[in-house]
C-alpha cells in the first residue's frame, strides 16, 4: 500500500478507523474532564494527573491475566463491549456528588477492560490490511487520533469554560457509545484469530514465549518505558497551567500529528528504520526546559516539538511485527498496547508525586531526564547484541496456544 487513499479501499478498514476515531475524542474529552474535576475537588497534583492517566495502571493485571483473549475472541462484538463499557462507565463517573473515591474505583474497572482493546482492535488492524500496509495504517490511526485529540482538548476547554466537568463526561458517554455503534454494525463477523479458550496460563505461556526473544525484548521496553516516562509529563498539564491544559495537550496532539504524517508517509523506509531512537531523544529533551518553568506560549511550542518523537512507536511496532509470528499478532500488539499503558499510568503517579512534593516544573524536568536515560542505555545495548534469531513459526507450540492461521474472510 502507497498511501492513505489505498487503505480506505480496504472494506473494514473504514468501520474501524471512524469507530476508533470517536473512542479517541470520547477519551480526550473525558480524560480533559475527570482531570478538571478532579483537581477541583482536591486541588492534588497527583491525585489529577493519576485520574486522567489511571486507567492504565489497571493494563498490567489484564496483561497478566486477560491477554490471550486478545486472539481468542471475536473482534467485532469485542471492541463493540469495550466501547459500551466505558460508555455506561464515564457516564456513572458524571453523576453529582459521586465520591472520588468511587470515582477512582470505576477507574481501575475501566483501565482492566481496556487492556483487550489494543490487542484486539491492533490484531484485527494487522488481518485486515497486507502485510506492508500495517505501518501506514497504524500511521493513519495515529493521524487520526492526534487530530481528534486536539479537536477534542479544544472543544474540551471550550466545555469546560461554558458548561462543566460532568456535561463533559456526558459527552464523553455519548461519543463512545457512537464508537461502539460504529463498530458494531460496520465491521464484519469474523472468527478469532486462534481457537482455544482465553486463560491466565495462556496468557502466562505467550507472554513468555514473546519476551524469550532478546530483539523482542528491547523492542518492548523501548515501546513502553520512554514514552510512559513522558506521558508523566503530560500527566501534569493540569496542575501546570490550570487555565491553558487543553492548549497544551492540543499543541501536544499537533505534534504527534506532523510526526506520525512524516513518518507513516513520507520518510522512505531505509530512513524511517534509522529513526527511532532520534524520535525517542526528540521526545523527551525539550521537557528539560521545564525546570526553568517556561510562560505558556513556550511551554506550547516545547511540548508541541516534543510530541513529533511519538512517532518512534510506529518504527517499533514494524520491527515487533517483523519479529512475531501473524497468529500472536493480536497478542503481541496488547501486550505493547498493555505495557505502554501501564508504564504511562506508573509515570503519572510518579510524577503526580514528584509534583506534590516539589512542583510540577521541576517533575516534568525530571521525568524528561529519566526518559532520556533509558533511551540511551537501551540503544547502547541495542548495539552491542548481535542481531537476534528470527521469530519462532507459528506453528511452534501450537498445541499449547491452540493457534491456527488467520481468517482472510
């Protein structure tokens, strides 16, 4: 596939492209919204950040325990529920004088759900495209949700200003119940991608199988640990600058966008491969300009140059999917969606912490810094290893994942 034009062909892929698309904007105005609430009622750096990015601390119990649904369940009515779920969920979240407390606990519900739908929607992205087309579609869905995240930060600011935090949510509701509708009647009935019944020591046993690769390994941790070590800092836009949060995250959405556009796009292959660990660097070195806490306009254009490095995920995630058999795809595609997750939920507490203790310029600063750390050391040893053996066949160890080849139908 050439260009954005020719995934649009592809039947399915325009039912789970505009299904996601409302799930993004449903999350960015929730999330915006929850933030605000949040910080209202508590006026806790923490406490703010951990609401808006807490579902994901939940991703690692259902890495653990939930993943190896990820191939074993139907992805049509599948990313419909999930969608479902969070829209009855954010909307109990808008109820008045719900206690945070419960709020918290509604949360945690909401982040163990989630922890199917990247494996399941990134599995079912990787059946319904060639294999050279899943890059530019992962680039396309990336463009996308950069664009909804900053109509959706805009619009957020504009709800929050005229209406209030629980109309927000109710909007939030709506849109993923949209999201579910979408999915529910616009993607085809397909069958799972390996048969067998989903189960804690499935999910153990793949998980194992995918971390005994030492590429594999590397490709993860880059995957998760700088990026959730930024997200840290995003985690504290609220408490930064209560007033100008949205334009910060959207500055940070446009950013994303033009890095996801260049790379998905236009950079030819032989240079996109060379480019991840750049993109990492990008990512996080513009935040050391946090400690000197910078006026909004050039906290804007420090976040919004930073954001371009978010493109270095779609680099990974090719090199992860040249290095995994198709019928684990579902499964290693959650695992990185539930790692990534999680490390961004970890990050958040740990720089909603920092920021308690300290202030949120100087946490922001050193979230940066430990990103850009491990960047470097992971690159390092990177270098110094051979390259790794290919991927084990799919057919390796069938008997006990229960794996078959994927539905084409």
């Amino acid at each position: 596939m050439r260009s954005y034009a020719d995934l649009f062909r592809t039947r399915e892929f325009s039912p789970l492209f505009l299904s996601t698309a409302f799930q993004t904007a449903a999350s960015t105005l929730g999330g915006l919204a929850l933030g605000t609430l949040v910080y209202r009622a508590t006026d806790s750096p923490l406490l703010s950040a951990v609401s808006m990015f807490g579902p994901q601390l939940a991703q690692v119990v259902g890495a653990t325990t939930l993943l190896s649904a990820a191939d074993r369940l139907p992805p049509r009515a599948t990313t419909a529920g999930i969608a479902s779920a969070f829209a009855v969920g954010t909307a109990v979240m808008a109820t008045p004088g719900l206690p945070v407390g419960a709020i918290f606990a509604l949360i945690s519900v909401l982040g163990l759900i989630q922890s199917l739908g990247g494996g399941v929607r990134w599995g079912l992205l990787n059946e319904i495209l060639s294999k050279d087309g899943y890059l530019l579609g992962r680039s396309a869905f990336n463009v996308v949700s950069g664009l909804m995240q900053i109509t959706g930060y805009a619009t957020g600011g504009v709800l929050l200003a005229v209406l209030s935090p629980r109309a927000t949510l109710l909007t939030a509701s709506a849109l993923y119940l949209a999201a579910a509708g979408t999915a529910r009647f616009g993607l085809s009935r397909r069958a799972p991608r390996s048969s067998g019944r989903p189960s804690v020591a499935r999910t153990w046993r793949t998980n194992a199988l995918l971390w005994s690769s030492r590429e594999r390994r590397t490709t993860y941790l880059l995957l998760w640990i700088p990026n959730g070590l930024v997200v840290g800092c995003e985690s504290l836009y609220v408490s930064y600058a209560p007033e100008h949060a949205g334009a910060l995250f959207a500055c940070a959405a446009f950013g994303m966008f033009v890095g996801d556009v260049t790379t998905g796009r236009l950079l030819p292959p032989a240079l996109r491969r060379r480019l991840g660990i750049p993109f990492l660097l990008v990512l996080a070195a513009p935040y050391l300009l946090f400690a000197l806490h910078p006026s909004v306009p050039v906290a804007a254009a420090c976040v919004a140059l930073a954001s371009i490095g978010f493109a270095a995920s779609l680099i990974q995630q090719e090199h992860l999917m040249a290095l995994t058999p198709p019928d684990l795809s579902g499964h290693a595609l959650g695992l990185h969606s539930a790692g990534m997750l999680t490390m961004q939920g970890v990050s958040a507490t740990l720089a909603g912490t920092v920021a308690q203790l300290t202030s949120p310029g100087p946490a922001m600063t050193l979230m940066a810094a430990a990103s850009l750390t491990v960047t470097v050391t992971l690159a390092a040893t990177r270098r110094r290893r051979p390259t790794s053996a290919p991927a084990p066949e799919a057919g390796s160890d069938a008997r006990d994942r229960g794996s078959r080849p994927r539905s084409l139908g």
